[in-house]
C-alpha cells in the first residue's frame, strides 16, 4: 500500500467514526496504532493520555479479522481518461 492510500484509509476510518455516537477506547487504541508509523510522536503521546505504560512501539498490533472489511458493495471511480498506453 502506497503512503498516500494508507493516510487515505485512515481518513476514511475517521470520518465514519464521526458518525458513530459513541467510540469505545479499544477502537481509539487501535487507530493509534495503525496511525503510529505515519504519526509516532503525536501517538505516542496520545497513548500515554488513555493509561498505557508502555511505548506504542512495543505493543502488538490489532488482529485481522477477514469479516470485518467485507462490503456490499464497491463504488469505483474512475475519469476514464487514459494518458498514456503501454
């Protein structure tokens, strides 16, 4: 995954948790962890101010789960202008 379309993703990722009423502090932990490589000073700090004792840089990252990232559907979009053929 390119830089850009991982910070991409994570912005996703916020905007729909602005929609949720309630984040828990699991989901809040595990955005910063998969924000620490991008942002490791700024999560650092944050994860000190939810309790934890230990750098980010030694916590284990959040499990995969394949059920949680099936969708419906899938909405492409694209210009349909090509600008070079190889």
């Amino acid at each position: 995954m390119k830089f850009n379309t991982a910070i991409s993703y994570l912005m996703i990722f916020v905007n729909e948790l602005y929609k949720t009423e309630e984040i828990s502090k699991n989901v809040i932990r595990d955005f910063l962890l998969l924000l620490s490589p991008f942002a490791p000073h700024i999560t650092e700090e944050l994860w000190q101010k939810l309790g934890n004792k230990d750098s980010i840089q030694s916590a284990e990252w959040p499990a995969y789960n394949r059920e949680l990232t099936k969708e419906d559907s899938v909405n492409n979009n694209f210009s349909g202008e090509r600008k070079t053929q190889i």
